[in-house]
C-alpha cells in the first residue's frame, strides 16, 4: 500500500523533543464601528462597556462609535457583533479589523527602524 502525504499524527508530533513545544492560544484583535441615533449614544456606550469585553476607543456626539477588543476565540467576536446589531437603538455594527496571533508572540519584541517609519524631516 501506497502511503501519500502526512497523517495527522505527523502534524501533531514534536519533530524537535529536545526542545518543549510551545502551548499557543489564538488571540482575537478586532475593531468595529458601531452606529447608534444620537440620542441613545450614552446608553450604548454604557450598555457596550458593561455587557462585552470591548473598550470604547471613540464615540462621536453624531452616534458613531470606534470599539476595540481581544478576545480568546472567535465565538467572542462573532457574539458581540450580534448581540451589538440586535440592540433596538443600534442602527449598524461592522467588523472593520480582525487580526488573529498566537498569544506568545504578543510579547515578542520587534525591532523597528524608525528611519524607515518615522523619517526625519528637513529642518
């Protein structure tokens, strides 16, 4: 018999047992905007800050509304845009970034040549 390919098992194996592997979680980053009527800004930013593990990043006197959150699954993403977009006084909720890392590379260091990001300008 003919074998193609990896088995699962060969996925899942440490390929390097002298080095422990890594346990990774998947972390969530995502941003939404949400529109409300104006009138009920106040209520919604509450009731978002109170029911979600989102952060209200702006919120606008015209009803617009920047939130931001991490979160450790999908599930959590999905659950706050529908539970968001089903208020009565929200009149749209958009996932506008999602991003998903590794938890352990959250605190990896980068470095970063600031001349190539922040070059310095002409005097």
């Amino acid at each position: 018999m003919l074998k193609m390919g990896k088995s699962q098992s060969d996925f899942s194996s440490n390929p390097n047992p002298s080095v422990a592997p890594v346990e990774t979680k998947e972390i969530h980053i995502t941003s939404f905007i949400v529109q409300v009527m104006p009138e009920h800004l106040a209520q919604t930013v509450t009731w978002i800050q109170e029911q979600s593990p989102a952060e209200i990043s702006l919120a606008q006197e015209d009803g617009k509304i920047i939130a931001t959150m991490e979160s450790e699954s999908l599930e959590t993403v999905t659950d706050f845009l529908n539970k968001v977009s089903s208020k009565q006084d929200v009149l749209n909720c958009a996932l506008v970034y999602h991003q998903i890392e590794e938890s352990h590379r959250l605190d990896e260091l980068i470095e970063v040549d600031s001349e190539e990001y922040f070059p310095s300008t002409p005097r």
